[in-house]
C-alpha cells in the first residue's frame, strides 16, 4: 500500500558541485505538483516534473531545490563585437561639423554591447545528468516513504476492518431476536389496552408484518460483501475504499432505521462510528 504522505531529501556533492533537492507530498484527490528551483534550473523543469510524474500518480508535491553550486564549463575571455563597434564609428562620423569625432578605444569599448563579457558557463550537460539522477534517487526515496507510512496505516484499517466484522456478527445474532421482541412488545401493549384476547393468527400476521418491515438480512448480506471487498482492494486504493465506505455506510444507515428502539441501534453508531475512522485512513491512500 502507499500513503499519499511521503519526505525524501536527496545530495549531490562532488569537489565544487552541490546539488540538494526536497521533496513533500500530502493528501490530494489527483496528482497537484510544484517544483521550486532557481533560475539557473529553470530550464530543467519538465525534465523534473516528467520524471514525478512517471512515479508518484495522487498526492500534492512540492519539488524544491535547497541547495545548488558549482557546475561550471570552461572559462570564456571576454569578446569585442567588432560589427557594432564599426557601427558605433559610422556614426560618429555622420555627426555635423564642428562636433568633435575622435573617441579613444577605451571609450569605445565601454559603450553598450560592444564586448560581451567573459567567464565561467553552466556545463550543462553535466548538470542534467547529475540533476536526472539526483530526482531519481530522491522520488525512489519519497517513494519508499510513502509505501512505510501506506503499510502502516494499511495494518491499522486492517484491524479496524476486523473489529467491524465482528460487530458485523454481533448484529446478526441482534436481528435474529428481533421478531421475537416484536412479539413481547405487542403482547405487553396489548395486555395494557385490553383484558380480551385477541385473535392469535392476526396477531401473529401482524408479528410477521412488523417483523418482515425491520428485517435487516439483506443488509447484513451486503455489509458482508463490502467488508470482504475491502480486505481485497489492491489497485487505485484510496479511491476504491472511498466508495465502499460509502456504500458501507448506507447499509448501515438502513440497518438503523428499521431497527429503531432494539440493541441493534447503539451498535450500527459504534459501527458508524468505526466506519469514520476508516474512510479519514483510507483518504490517505494513494
């Protein structure tokens, strides 16, 4: 099983290259990811959220860069942009007379864009090598973490599942009695509103009616099967559980309603109420 909950850090350091990248993820219906990473990086956006894709399917993620140096090709002298100083000169010499036209070659080489200044360049292939391995060992990371807190809370819905499958047969043998209470009932409210004897075949017609409308053993058969299906559920947990949750509660909404005033009420509530601790587990689930 695997958690939608996960944290992984992955390092890269080699002489003055750094590279330190986060990586979190919480619950969320679909998958909803950003990357925070500086600019030098920006370029190497897809290549990051390509590769989260591929491994994480539901969750919010949040990829962020926390540290980056280093990475850096040979080194450029500066270059004269010969073409634009000629043009520089041109002009100079089209300005009216009396202007004066000389300009020494400092000046000309500190005008705008006439040399493109040297120094150290991103060895970028480099850098997406190092950066492709380095998420990659931080997703197998957040994965790995994912899938300790997913078995984790897969143990505790298990054992959850198990305390509602004996409630389950606690609630049958609960519905079992329930014609016969149907019975004492009328008998004691007839023996308060009457002293005559009624007939005894319509008032077990009338047992047998109130008793078919409070009968729960369809319910209990679907209860049955969803708490079977839910032990069973390997592909798309978390949304697959949902349903079933949600299907669980409405047969024990039911189960409720017909047995008004019986045992079998403050058990559905227990029941419900072990159902709740169910679903807000299995929202977790990726």
């Amino acid at each position: 099983m695997e958690s939608m909950t996960g944290y992984a850090v992955a390092r890269f350091c080699e002489g003055e290259d750094l590279l330190v990248l986060e990586a979190k993820s919480v619950n969320g219906k679909h998958l909803s990811l950003k990357t925070r990473l500086p600019g030098a990086l920006s370029l190497y956006e897809q290549l990051i959220s390509g590769l989260a894709k591929e491994a994480v399917s539901r969750g919010s993620l949040v990829i962020t860069c926390r540290e980056f140096s280093g990475f850096q090709g040979e080194t450029t002298p500066p270059k004269v942009n010969r073409a634009l100083a000629e043009g520089y000169l041109s002009a100079l010499e089209e300005l009216p007379a009396g202007v004066e036209k000389r300009l020494s070659a400092a000046e000309l080489l500190r005008l705008p864009g006439v040399v493109k200044e040297g120094g150290s360049q991103l060895d970028e292939e480099r850098l997406k090598t190092v950066l492709q391995q380095t998420t990659e060992q931080l997703l197998a990371g957040l994965l790995a973490t994912r899938c300790e807190e997913g078995n984790r809370l897969w143990a505790q819905m298990l054992a959850n599942l198990n305390q509602l499958k004996g409630e389950l047969t606690e609630l049958r043998q609960l519905a079992s009695l329930v014609p016969q209470k149907i019975r004492e009932t009328l008998n004691e409210r007839i023996a308060e509103l009457t002293t005559e004897s009624l007939n005894s075949e319509r008032l077990e017609q009338e047992i047998a009616h109130l008793a078919t409308k409070a009968d729960i053993t369809e319910e209990l058969d679907r209860l049955d099967g969803h708490l079977t299906a839910f032990a069973e559920v390997k592909d798309s947990p978390g949304r697959r559980l949902n349903f079933l949750c949600q299907e669980i509660l409405r047969e024990l909404n039911t189960c409720g309603s017909k047995a008004t005033g019986t045992k079998i009420t403050p058990l559905v509530l227990n029941m419900k109420v072990r159902l709740d601790q169910l679903r807000e587990q299995a929202a977790n689930l990726a």
